[in-house]
C-alpha cells in the first residue's frame, strides 16, 4: 500500500462517504446504498493508489446511480 498524504486523504474522503452511505441506507432499508457504502468503505484497503481509489469510487458510485434509475 502507497503511504503518500494524496492516497491516504482519499482512502479517508471515500472511506467516510462510504460510512454516510451505508448509515443511510440502514436508516433507510435501502439496500443499494447500504452495498455501496460497505464495498466505498473496505475498498480503500485493497487499493494501493489515490487513483486506484478514485476509480473505485467513480465505478461504486456509477453502478448506484445505474441500479436507481433502474426501478427494480
């Protein structure tokens, strides 16, 4: 894992969007969002870069707002 300030501030910034999600979505019982809060908050952990990170977030967050316009 990269130690550098930029990969750590990211893992932090999507690591607690993640934990708002996931708050959210068990206040809520909405279930896209409490998956996508766990997979934005453990994804930081398996990432080695800022970018990487970036991406994850990006893909997580793109594949929730797919999933909501989807009107299961």
């Amino acid at each position: 894992m990269d130690f550098s300030a930029s990969a750590l501030i990211t893992s932090l910034f999507v690591s607690a969007l993640g934990f708002v999600l996931y708050r959210y979505g068990r206040a809520q019982s909405r279930a896209p969002q409490t998956i996508v809060g766990v997979v934005l908050m453990i994804g930081p952990y398996f990432t080695g870069s800022a970018l990487r990170t970036g991406i994850l977030a990006a893909a997580a967050l793109a594949a929730l707002w797919w999933s909501l316009r989807m009107d299961w």
